[in-house]
C-alpha cells in the first residue's frame, strides 16, 4: 500500500514537474484519434448496413416454404421490433380472355420496413421516366398494384379489373420500385401486390401450392442481432434467416470492402500511437534513471523499484486513456455534425464498444512499449550517482520494442477485425522497421564519412547524428513509420479508391435478360444494333440439380448448414466457357486447355466449394432435366461478384453440356435516359424477363461515395495522431540539447549557429523518414491492394519527391519550433543544474 501511495505522489509530482506531458499527450491524442476512428466508423458502418437493408426491405426476414409458426412474430415483437408478413406464390392473372403468369405477393400493413416502395399512376406508355412517389400503405382491400411487365402485357389501364383466382382485383396503382425486388434473380416473372387480407378470396393458397412465407423485421441493430440468435437457434427444416449480406453477394462485397477502408483509417492510428509511446517512453527513461539511482543507494529493491512504476504507468495509462476516449467521443460528435450536410444518411448513435477497445488499446500500447523499459529503471545501479556514464538504456530496449511490437500485432489483429489484412499490415509494417532500421544504420554510418567533405552547419549536423547514432535511427524509424501511415491514407488512399470506383464504373451493367432461346440470339443482337447499343455477350444457361459428390448420393438433411441446405435443394445455373471471365481469378487449380473440351471438368466458385465442402479432384453429379452428368474439380475461382457482369458458381469446357437443354442469359447498361428500351425489349421478345439492377448498382456508387467521404474526414485526426509522432520524436531529444546548446554557447557559439546546425540535422532526419515512408507506402499499398481489398494498386512515382520533402519540412520546422525552448535557457541556469 505505501508503493501505491508513493507511486501516486510521484505521478503528481512528474505531472506538475513537466515529465508526463509528452507521453500523456501522445496518449490521449493516440487514443482520442483510434477512438474517433472507431465511434465514426461504427456510425457509418451501421449506417452502410441500414442503407443496403432498404434494399431487402426489412433488416432481416425469415423464409419458409410453410406457414411461419406465430412465435417468430411474437418474440420479435416482445422484443420491440417491427414486423411485417409477406406470402410471395405463383399463379396466372388474367383480364378478358388474356392471362399472364404472375408472381404474387400479399402483405401487412407497415410493408416494407425498410427502404421505399414507390408507386405511380401514370399507366400511359411513355418514353420518359413516369411521374412517381412513395407509397404510404399498402393496397387497399380489394385493390392490387402492379408492375409494368404485366401491364404492358396484359394492356391494363388504372380502374381495369383483374382475375386472381377466384377474386377480382381493381388495378389502383403501377409499382415503379419495390425493395426486395431486386435482390437475387427469384423475382423473374411479372408481378402484382395486394393485401393479406384478400388472400382467402383467391382460393390459390392450398394444400401443395408453392408459397414462400416471409417475416420482415427491423429495428435496432442490437437488438436485431439478438433476435437473429434466438431465431437461428429455432430454426426448422424449409426455414432460414437472412440479411442485406446474405442476399446479394455485390452488396456484400461492397460493405465488406467500405469496412476494411475504414479498419485501415483505424490502423493508421495504431501505427502512429505505437510510434509515439515508444518515443515518449524512451524519454521518460531517461530522465528517471538518475532517479532511480538515488532511491536504490536508500535501499530499494528492484522488485520493489519495479512495482513502483508499475503502478505508476498503469496510473497514466488508464487517466490518460479514459481522457483519450472522451476526447475521441466528442470529436466525432463535431465530425458527424460537420458532415450532416455531406452524409444523405442518418447516422445511428455509436455502441459503447469502441471506448471499451481505445481504452484497452491505450493500456496495451503503454504497458507493451513501457514495461521493458521499466526493467532498464529497476536495476539502474547506485554507482550512477557517482558516474552519470553508466546505466544508462541496456539490452531491455532491444526487448521492449520487440515486446511492443508483439502488443502492436496483436492490436492490428482486433482492430483490423480480419486476420489477412490484419496480417498484412502488420507484416509490412514489421518488415519496414527491420528493413529501415539496417539502412538507417547503413546511411548514419555512410554520413559519417561525409563529414570531411562539408563544413559549417552540416558538418555539425552530421556530426550530431553520428554521435547520437542510435537516437537518430529510432527516430528516423518513428518518423518514417507515422509518415508512411500519412502517405498511405493520403496518395495510396487515393489510388485504392479511385481504382475501387473504376472497379465498378459509370457504365456497369444494369439491366440483365434471362431466359433467351437459341433461335433468338441473332434477332436480339439486331435489336441491339436497331437501337444503338453494344451488343452484349451472351452466355449459355443449364439448370441443373446437384445429387452425388464422389458417387455418394447426397441429400439436404446430410447438412446442419442452412445455406448448404439450400444449396442442395436448389437447382444450379451451369454455363461452359472457353476462356476464362476477366472478373474472376483462379485460387486453386488450373484452367483447361483448347484440347481439354468435351473433357468432364469442371471450375467451382470458392464460396460454393466451402458451403458444400469439396475441393479440387472431387467428383460431382448433377441431374438435367432428367439425365445426368459428372465432373471433376479441377479448379477454384474467386468471383468479383461487384462488377454486375453475368456470373456462373460452375463453369465446364466446351463440348459437355451442350447436349443438354440450354437458354441464355446477358447483362448489358442501359442510360437512365433510355428506359424505354425496355419497353420496346418487352414487346419484341415476350418471353423473355428483363431484370432490373439499377437500384443495385446506385445502392454500391453510394456506399464507395460515402466511404470516400468517410475515410477523408477521419484522416484529419490521423493527422492530429501524427503531430503527436512528431513532437515526441522532437521532445525525445530535448534535454540533451539544451545541455548542448549551454556548453556551445559558453564557448561562444551564437544561436543563429546552433539553430543552422541543428536545422541541417532535421533536415537529414527528415529525408531519411521521408524515403522510408515513401518505400513503405508503396510496398503497403501494393499489399492492402492486392491481397487484402482485391485492387490493382498502381505505382504513384510522386511518392518519393512528397516523402521526401515533407519529411524534410515538416521534421526541420518542427524541430526548430520543439527547440526553441533550448536556444533560449540561458546557458548559466542548465549548467547550475549539470
């Protein structure tokens, strides 16, 4: 007990001596910067995640082929959620003596929960786009809604009545976007909407009919997530749950790459947190150890010396954590006011969790850079008192910063909150520490002969800089490390964003045709060329059922896995290709060759390979149409399912499914200004069904917009993270200049002198940051590029002259303005101290 209580008045009197300043700065501008990444990202991420759920109308449903028991519907209002039924089936709907194949949808009051349902009731057939507005109920009794398919189709006007089974329906409205409508390739057929109310009347729903049941849900993330887990635990066979990332595979891989943007904002904080507690750290040893020299000739043990400092670091870092952390709350209360007007989308209020992990993460940082230079402190030996030369920094530092480096890996790990960027980033970052820190020796040692070439001030900065080699090469390092965390959220930002857009461009298809026959391949490639559009390119279709892996016969109930079990119910789109789509990538295996057609082959998607659980060489059977075939996996493909263009989970040579029963399907753009293209397309090829992923396509621009946005703001307290480096580094070397700069100036060194030299110092120290910084952005955008975010990272040569001179720059001003302070003390004063 007395340990902490001399250990809290030793803080007390550091604090007020000036000892802390520099590391409880760092820290809380460290902690307050990961924090205001992590409270904003959170925001936005739940936002991201909102808005993509406007696309599946609800925040999750829950599926199934039978009527959904009410317990569903009752937990997740006793949980105060909303809720909403949707029964989808197919049936015909006629007028006169015309009828249609129809897919039907009846609802509850409050359809959708999320997103709009926008309705119109312009039914003239008209070039330009129809006057439209959200829909503030559902259709009323004995009304129906709607889609432009089956009206122009069936020729239906508002007021025209419709056949429903046994009902009749008078058509109120034209549905021009529904929600979930987009969402997967189920929704082929024309469709109309009416209210659960209704549905009795029909007489459609019977026993045997095929009716998918559908419960809506929305409300607070949290307590969604939770119904997610208590639902997912009462799931029965023919049920399942999904959400936003479940449904569309481009919106997935569109939040999940808005996330990873946002982790790397994230983890540039913890490179320059790291980078400034190991500098402040260094110094605060430094300035203790005469200290601890004192205290062990009363007799302190090291044990006890050890305790002491513990207690006194664990002291700062939870203050100067906790100070971080509020901090780090209210500025992204002034971000997220700052961007209302940029941010469309409503910001929910941030979770608790990511002050939880600033707070965690500011103790790590601290205790993993401070607890070995501790031990530097304990067994500081008496004799110092007497011979200021020895005890000073040992072997511990070597063990300290490997130590730290370990709490730092482990910290990319978590806040990258994905083990291969996590891995990535930290694997770059240590090779650049070992990699800077043998040049930087390698250039010190290389300066020092360059001493007898120069005079006057570079001279002595080169001078200085051999003299304090090792200061000067942590330094470099330090610097080097939150420069290049700069320039990678800066010019390597840039470049990783602009080629995400270009990975999705203005032009990405948007509207995709199903269901055409061979016989009308040529006439639809002459309907293109009618109108002025490139001819899209066109891929064979084959339906088929998967029955036996490895001639074992297999069934939906061998899996525990939903989506494997739907998989397995499901029948598969199998297409055969010579060459191989640009917008996929082979991760294992190999793709055939010319003389490999007819071959039984087959190339899998990796998602699929992983659900069903095969791999390369096993053998897989399908029933088409009756008949069936094997292959063998020969290879794996990762699938850029965010570019739009027509994509295939199983792909064969050339000459082993065209015997069988084939369609084709296509992808092409088409201008907004062009919609009645479709139209046209409608009434020229009846048969076949235009689907329209336009509002897809928008949702994905948006989420890399704001994610844009996002990642730009939230540098500019990377940057305030940064400034912290900075004046650590400078700080670390303080002491030691004012005693240079009394012994100078009693020999009758002016200041004008000692502020060139020291400026021809930083300015070498500064290049040297700036090349490391400029090798190590380069090298750790080409990582995160190519196996983290799935981009072609472009080499930017500029770079190297933008590291170079702001690490130049920036290190020489703010050298000259750290030292001010030692310029001025007056010479007599520090050498009374000495």
């Amino acid at each position: 007990m007395n340990l902490i209580k001399l250990s809290f008045r030793m803080l007390r009197r550091d604090w007020r001596a000036g000892e802390l300043r520099v590391l409880a700065f760092a820290l809380v501008i460290a902690v307050g910067g990961m924090t205001t990444v992590g409270f904003f990202a959170d925001r936005v991420q739940l936002a991201l995640s909102r808005q993509g759920n406007q696309l599946l109308g609800a925040d999750l449903i829950i599926f199934a082929d039978h009527p959904l028991p009410p317990h569903y519907a009752d937990e997740a209002q006793r949980r105060g959620l909303a809720v909403s039924i949707a029964i989808k089936f197919p049936s015909m709907a006629a007028k006169g003596e015309m009828s249609l194949l129809t897919e039907i949808k009846a609802v509850t009051a409050g359809y959708p929960l999320r997103g709009e349902l926008r309705i119109s009731e312009d039914f003239s057939d008209v070039s330009s786009p129809r006057p439209t507005h959200i829909a503030e109920a559902i259709p009323a009794p004995g009304s129906a809604w709607v889609d432009e398919k089956l009206m122009i189709r069936l020729g239906l006007n508002r007021g025209d009545t419709i056949e429903l089974g046994a009902a009749h329906f008078t058509v109120a409205a034209l549905i021009t976007q529904e929600p979930d409508y987009s969402i997967g390739f189920i929704n082929l057929r024309p469709r109309v909407l009416i209210n659960k109310v209704d549905l009795p009347a029909t007489g459609l729903v019977q026993q045997g009919s095929r009716v998918g049941y559908r419960l809506l849900v929305s409300g607070e993330d949290g307590v969604v997530e939770n119904f997610r887990s208590w639902a997912q635990s009462h799931l029965t066979l023919g049920e399942r749950i999904e959400g936003i990332r479940d449904a569309r595979p481009e919106i997935k891989a569109a939040l999940e790459r808005a996330e990873k943007f946002l982790s790397l904002a994230a983890l540039a904080s913890v490179v320059l947190a790291a980078a400034a507690a190991a500098l402040a750290v260094r110094r605060f040893t430094q300035r203790h150890l005469d200290g601890c020299a004192v205290m062990r000739c009363l007799g302190a043990s090291q044990a006890a010396m050890l305790r002491l400092y513990l207690w006194h670091f664990a002291a700062l870092g939870l203050i100067a954590s906790g100070a971080g952390c509020l901090l780090g709350f209210f500025a992204q209360e002034a971000l997220t006011f700052w961007l209302s007007g940029l941010v469309k989308a409503e910001l929910p209020y941030p979770s608790v969790w990511p002050g939880v992990h600033g707070l965690l993460t500011g103790m790590v940082l601290l205790l993993g850079f401070a607890l070995p230079p501790l031990l530097n402190l304990r067994s500081v030996p008496a004799l110092r008192v007497l011979r200021r030369d020895i005890g000073m920094t040992n072997t511990h530092s070597l063990t300290g910063y490997a130590l730290g480096l370990i709490a730092l890996a482990v910290l990319f790990m978590w806040k990258a909150g994905d083990v291969r960027l996590g891995a990535s980033v930290m694997g770059g970052f240590a090779a650049a520490i070992a990699v800077f820190g043998s040049l930087g020796f390698l250039l010190v040692k290389a300066l020092a002969h360059m001493r007898g070439q120069t005079g006057g001030a570079l001279r002595y900065g080169l001078a200085s800089i051999r003299r304090r080699a090792t200061a000067s090469v942590v330094q470099a390092v330090a610097l080097g490390l939150g420069l290049m965390a700069l320039l990678a959220l800066t010019l390597i930002r840039d470049d990783l964003l602009q080629n995400w857009r270009t990975s999705l461009p203005p032009d990405a298809p948007d509207h995709f045709l199903v269901n055409i026959q061979d016989d009308q391949l040529e006439p639809l490639a002459a309907f293109f060329d009618q109108h002025g559009l490139k001819r899209p390119p066109v891929f064979p279709m084959v339906r088929g059922r998967l029955t036996a892996i490895n001639g074992k016969a297999i069934a939906a109930g061998d899996y525990a896995d939903i989506r494997a079990r739907r998989l397995i119910e499901r029948e598969f789109n199998l297409s055969w290709a010579e060459e191989m789509q640009s917008d996929n990538q082979i991760i294992e295996g190999h793709w055939w060759k010319r003389e490999d057609k007819g071959k039984a082959m087959m190339s899998l998607e990796e998602s699929i390979a992983k659900t069903v659980g095969v791999g390369l060489g096993d053998t897989l059977t399908y029933d088409v149409a009756g008949s069936t075939f094997s292959a063998k996996i020969t290879s794996l493909r990762k699938v850029d399912w965010d570019t739009f263009h027509v994509n295939f989970f199983v792909v064969t040579p050339p000459g082993v499914l065209e015997k069988y029963p084939a369609t084709y399907i296509t992808s092409f753009h088409l201008p907004p200004e062009r919609m009645e293209v479709t139209n046209k397309l409608i009434k020229a090829f009846p048969n076949l069904l235009v689907i329209d992923v336009a509002t897809i396509i928008s949702q994905v621009h948006k989420v890399i917009e704001q994610v844009t946005k996002a990642v730009e703001f939230v540098f500019l307290f990377t940057l305030l993270a940064g400034l912290a480096v900075l004046y650590a580094a400078i700080a670390s070397t303080q002491d030691e200049r004012i005693h240079e700069a009394a012994i100078f100036r009693t020999l009758g060194a002016r200041r004008s002198q000692l502020a060139r030299a020291w400026a021809a110092e930083f300015a070498i120290l500064g290049g040297l940051a700036g090349l490391f910084a400029a090798a190590g952005a380069s090298a750790l955008g080409y990582i995160i590029g190519e196996y983290a975010l799935n981009l072609t990272y472009t080499f930017n040569p500029s770079i190297w002259l933008t590291g170079l001179l702001s690490g130049m720059i920036g290190v020489t001003v703010a050298g000259l303005m750290g030292t001010r302070s030692a310029l001025s003390t007056p010479p007599l004063m520090t050498l009374r101290k000495i």
